[in-house]
C-alpha cells in the first residue's frame, strides 16, 4: 500500500524528464561573424564608401565547452563568433564528428 501522505520526488509513473536529467551538450553550432570588407566602387563613384554588411560562417564542433568550441572555430576562419546551439552526442554521430574536431556547417 502506498503511503498517500508522502510526497515522491519522482513518479516513476510520469514520463516527464525534469531539468537536472538533461543530457550536457557534447557539442556546439558555432556562428562566426566574417567582418565586412569595403565596398568596391567604380572610379567615377565620388561619394563617401560605406562597407558591405558581414557574413556568417557556422561550424559543428564536437566539443562539450562552448568557449572552447568558439576559439577551435575562429581558428579555421577570422571573425567574431559565438555559440548558436548544443549539439547531442546522437547529432555528433549523424554529422560524422569525432571528439574535438570543428567542421563547416
């Protein structure tokens, strides 16, 4: 007979996973912010030359710190970058990713 005063800290009868169950990331989408270059203007052009708008670049890196995924990522190209998303070791294993390595997204 189940005690109906005492609170269970889990139901093993709820299929809801709570927060703390949550698998770490073993990976990140890394999103490089490529600095703009100068436009190119023709010569007849005498105005002031604004520069174009930057780019992107996104790598996946399999690797489980987030600042550490950024620094592997700028190092294959030059730019700002921050994380965009985890990764789960199962989407690690579908893109073909070993354990610290960066490729382009």
């Amino acid at each position: 007979m189940r005690d109906v005063g005492r609170v269970d800290k889990r139901d093993p009868m709820c299929a809801c996973a709570l927060m703390s169950d949550k698998a770490p990331p073993a990976g990140w989408v890394v999103q490089i912010v490529v600095p703009a270059q100068f436009a190119t203007r023709g010569a007849e052009w005498i105005g002031a030359t604004l520069p174009d708008a930057p780019s992107f670049k996104y790598f996946n890196a399999a690797i489980a710190v987030a600042g550490k995924a950024i620094e592997a990522a700028i190092q294959l190209t030059a730019g700002e970058g921050s994380v965009v998303r985890t990764l789960s070791s199962r989407e690690i294993a579908v893109l073909g990713l070993k354990p610290g390595e960066v490729k382009p997204a």
